[in-house]
C-alpha cells in the first residue's frame, strides 16, 4: 500500500473516531431513546462511504452524476446524518440541537421530503433495495454512469422482499448497484443466529447470483479495498459487501449487549462512553 | 384515425389501457410499465418500449418498490396488475415508499369487485378502503372502458400517485359516447339526470345503475345517476348538490363492501356537511368472502343486484326504510 493510501485511510479513521464521538454526545444529550447499537456498527462503513467511497457533493446536492445512497436500514438515521455532517452537507449543531424535536427535520427514521440531501424515505425494513434496484434501472436507461448504494443490516434481510430486489437486481443485470450489509448478527431483542439461520450468508447472495465481497466493516482498509474492487458500473452484476461487525463497536459495555440497540446516556454514561471510545482508539493505535 | 362507440357496446377496458399507454409512452420519453406476471395486454409498451417496460414476475412488493425508486429518479412509473394482491400484498410499499414522499406512481389494476368467478383469493373487495386511507392517493373506479385512457392522460399531470381500479377489463360496455361528458378526476359524472332520488355508484355497476334508473322511469319515478369515479378527493359539492336536487333520497351502489368504500365516504361528507338526508341506503358486498358465479349471479346472491336495487330506489323514492339496514 503507498502512503497516499495510508494516509487516506489514517484520514478516514480520524472521521470515524469524530463520528462515534459525536454520535455518543447526541446520545448523552437527547432524551429519548437513540439506536446507538446499530449506528455504532455502521460508523465506519458511512464513514468510508461519504468521505472516499460516494461521489457526491454537498453543494451540489442535485447533481444528476451524483452516487446515490439509500439507507434502508433507516434506524441508523441519525449516523447518517452526522456522518453527512461531517462531510458538509448539514450542521452538526442544528443536528445536536433539533434532532427529534417538534419541526426539526432530523429525527429518527430519515424522510426526503424534510430533509432534502437524503436520497429517500425510508425505516421500514426491507424497502430500499427495491428503491435502489429502481433508481439503478432509471440510470442505466439514462446512460448515466452513477452507482447506487445501498446500505442494510443483515437481521433486515429477513423480509422477503430484499430477495425479491435481490432477484430483480440480477434479471436486470445491474452493475450499478452495490448493497453494502451490515453484519452485525444482532437483531433488536436477540442474536440473530439463534432465531433465524443466515448462514451461509454469502452464498445465499451468491446463489442470487451476486457478486460478493467480504470485508472488516470496522476496518478501513479492508473497507478502502471493498471499495476500490467494485466493478464497473457497466458490469453486468450487482455486488454485494458484507461487512463483518459488532453493534455498539468502541464503546465497550454496549458491544455485543442485546440491551444497547436503543437507549439513551446519561450523563454519567456519557462520560463512561467516551472514555470507552477513546480506550478502545488507544488499543486500536496500539 | 377516430373510432366512435355507442352505448352498450363492448369493449376492452384493457386494450384501452394498452393503447393508451404506447401512445403515452410516445409523449413522455420518462413514462415506465412495470407489472408482477399480468403483461398480457401490455404488449404494445412492450414491444414499442422494451427499455422502460418491466415484468418482475411474481413479486408484487418488489414491483411498487422499484417503481417508487423509478420515480426518485425522474419518472413516471406505471404498475399494472391484478388489484386483489396489487392492493395488499404491496399495500404497505404503496403508502410508505410511494405516498409518504408523494410520487407519481400509478396503480392500474383489474378484479375490482365479485368479478371474474376466481374466488375470494382473487376479489378486490377492500381495496377502495385501503387506498383511500392512504395520505396523498387519489383513488379513482372506473366502469367505461374509454374513460380509462382519459383518466390515464389526466393523471400525467398529476404530482403523487393514483390508483385505477377496472372490473375484469376484457369486455366492459361503452357507458358514455367520446366527448359526452366532462370527465375530469376529482368531479362526479351526472350520467342521467333525475330529481326524485340520487343512485350514486362507480366502476362495474354504473351500467347496472343505468338499466335500474330506466325500470323506475316505467313507474314514472325519474332517477339521478353519478358515476363518482373519483372516490378521493370526493366530489362533496356534487353530493351536496343532489342532497337538494333529489329530494335528499340517496341509495349508493358498489362493487366493494358495503361499509368502507363509496357508501361510507358519501356518508361522511353527509354527516361532515349536515346534510339532513331523508333516505340513505348502501347497496355493496355484505362481510363475507363470496363463493363462485359469474359476476351477475354473485351480485344478486349478495344482495346488490340489479332487481335489489329497483327495490333500493322503490324505497327511497316511497320513503320506505332499508328491512335490513344495519345488517351489512
């Protein structure tokens, strides 16, 4: 690896870092309940995507070229909007401040019409493939040369309608489209091997007929690679990157704890919660 | 070349929506076709359009979500299919990924009603309800088979989603010659005029409405029909209007349970507005799931045939109560 790269991926690790922090100030601040298990899985993934994988603009936020990202795991709103934040696309002050508040556009599920930037509406599990598989199939008539992203947690991939998008995406040969999972093996109230048997993950999406890439989703460089693998958006295959993960990663008490899907820290958890983070960068470093 | 119709004839509902949409697809260089397995009569777009036409195949909650995220994307998407499983199998990708953002998805279906001698598996009995629940949907039922590709043009210009519901749609009776009417989504069609009582109705049995309102005319009775297509928005003032002009003597007559389609939201408006009716009867399909039988024979058996409903108007314009009201 080059030291661009390096550096890149050092760059990216700092973002995360920012990002879990201000994550965990929002939690210790808003009073209700904050999906902070499942946000804290996919930090770096957003990280990684809005900062190096998706061309996007936040002055620009209708450029036709733009990637579009769709997050159908939509409980893991509030992620997203920071990490947009971070990436300039909204304040994280009015997010800090507004969020789930009486007219505040930022609240738990994400919602288009309110909060234009986010691509769609979403939070019902199991709807945004089907909208990425459409949006994939309007810009590959268009000619447009965009990718579609898609981004789901893997207990989400019980609704059958994902495999219903998973069948449409590989009918259409739709290279344009990449869903990225989160593989955190936890659903709300238990862990998701002792309910519903996923494995063997991969190749169910193989047998879909998907191109499957397997990756550290706490990893950047192992996320930095997924990316960079993906293929043309002319290819005639849709790709899926599994990202191994842990729900509540870098704050150690909510890791693997069925008890930190949603909740909300005090102040004296705050102050726990960021020592935990800046413990577990430490060992990271180390 | 200008092809006229007359009354009673019959025609393809279908093969309207057909031609209707390659000569749309023509128009609009962002118009789709999308349909879950039931292409048969989309084969013009087809063959026209093969680049924005879509057989997902057997997959109803996919097909929605896929139009949903066509229409993110800048166009209008339209899905065809066969209404009982359209409505509920998707019902749920129609109210959050379609009417929550509020996009241009049209729903076109058939089976609206006892139709079609398949079972209560394949009868769209409850879906006026359902769509006309939904925030931002305007649901229209349609029984002429030309006002099917006027309402389709209407719709082009609309910004969120409309539902269409047809009968079986391969052989449906012209109602209304080309031009008769001022067909316009969101108003009621007076499709006979009459001043003793109002029929009010939609889709299927609007023909079943026309042949009732002439036996009362044997009895010197003169009978209003509304074709109130529209069921959302109501046409309110229309309603309001027949309250005075007939007498406040309405009987309402649809092929859709009797509680929670037209009848009820005729029903709101009379209350919403204190309308002060002298006579309200419901004509539709009571709680049960219908057997087997052509579509005549299971509207007589359930009670909202065409000899139930001279008996409906006989009421109303006598000023006699529905023997079974409240049961339904």
């Amino acid at each position: 690896m080059d030291d661009t790269k390096v550096g890149e991926i050092e760059r990216l690790e700092d973002l995360a870092y920012e990002l879990r922090a201000k994550l965990l100030q929002l939690c210790g601040t808003y009073e209700g309940a904050v999906h902070i298990g499942g946000d804290l899985s996919v930090a770096d993934i957003l990280t990684a995507l809005f900062n190096y994988g998706l061309h996007v603009n936040p002055a620009d936020i209708a450029d036709p070229r733009r990637d579009r990202f769709v997050l159908s795991k939509g409980h893991a709103a509030v992620c997203m909007y920071i990490a947009m934040a971070i990436r300039g696309f909204f304040s994280y002050d009015d997010i800090l401040k507004t969020y789930g508040q009486l007219g505040s556009a930022y609240g738990m599920h994400p919602c288009k019409v309110q909060l234009p930037g986010v691509e769609c509406s979403t939070g019902s599990l199991g709807h945004g493939l089907p909208l990425a598989v459409g949006m994939a199939l309007g810009a590959r008539h268009r000619g447009a040369s965009h990718r579609i992203v898609c981004l789901m947690g893997d207990g989400e991939t019980g609704e059958g309608s994902v495999w219903e998008a998973a069948m449409a995406a590989r009918s259409n040969e739709l290279g344009n489209l990449v869903a990225f999972i989160d593989r955190n093996r936890q659903l709300m109230t238990s862990f998701a091997e002792e309910r519903v048997v996923f494995e063997p993950y991969p190749d169910k999406w193989r047998a879909f007929g998907w191109e499957v890439v397997e990756a550290d989703g706490h990893d950047m460089a192992s996320l930095v690679a997924a990316i960079d693998g993906l293929p043309a958006t002319d290819s005639g295959r849709p790709t899926v990157v599994i990202c191994e993960t842990i729900k509540g990663k870098g704050v150690d008490f909510m890791e693997h704890n069925l008890a930190w899907h949603a909740g909300s820290l005090g102040p004296a958890d705050l102050e726990r919660a960021m020592a935990a983070l800046e413990a577990s960068r430490r060992k990271a470093v180390a | 070349m200008p092809v006229t119709f007359t009354f009673g004839e019959m025609l393809s509902a279908r093969s309207v929506i057909g031609s209707t949409l390659a000569e749309l697809g023509e128009q609009y260089e962002n118009l789709w076709v999308l349909t879950p397995d039931i292409g048969a009569t989309l084969v013009e777009f087809r063959d026209q359009f093969p680049d924005r036409f879509l057989d997902v195949g057997l997959a109803e909650q996919v097909c929605v979500g896929i139009a949903a995220g066509l229409a993110y994307d800048g166009n209008i998407p339209v899905v065809s299919g066969m209404l009982p499983f359209l409505s509920m199998r998707a019902l749920e990708q129609t109210r959050t990924d379609v009417c929550y953002p509020n996009l241009p998805v049209k729903i076109i279906g058939t089976h609206g009603g006892l139709v079609g001698n398949g079972g209560s598996t394949h009868y769209a009995v409850e879906d006026l309800a359902l769509m006309c629940a939904l925030t931002n949907m305007t649901v229209t039922s349609i029984g002429d088979p030309l006002m099917v590709g006027e309402v389709i043009r209407q719709s082009m210009q609309m910004q969120g989603p409309i539902y269409i519901r047809l009968s079986v749609g391969k052989s449906d009776a012209v109602l209304y010659e080309p031009g008769q009417h001022d067909v316009r989504i969101g108003k009621g069609i007076v499709a006979r005029e009459g001043t003793d009582a109002t029929i009010f109705t939609h889709g299927t049995t609007v023909l079943q409405a026309l042949k009732a309102a002439d036996q009362l005319a044997l009895d010197g009775r003169s009978v209003r029909v509304v074709d109130m297509f529209t069921l959302k928005p109501l046409d309110g003032d229309l309603v309001e209007r027949c309250a005075a002009e007939t007498g406040g003597r309405f009987v309402v007559l649809e092929d859709h349970l009797a509680y929670g389609g037209l009848a009820s939201r005729i029903a709101d408006v009379v209350l919403d507005r204190a309308l002060g009716l002298s006579s309200f009867e419901r004509l539709g399909i009571p709680q049960v799931y219908a057997g087997f039988g052509d579509d005549e024979q299971l509207r007589d058996k359930h009670g909202y045939g065409l000899a139930a409903t001279v008996a409906a108007l006989r009421r109303a314009v006598a000023g006699a109560s529905d023997p079974s009201k409240g049961t339904r």
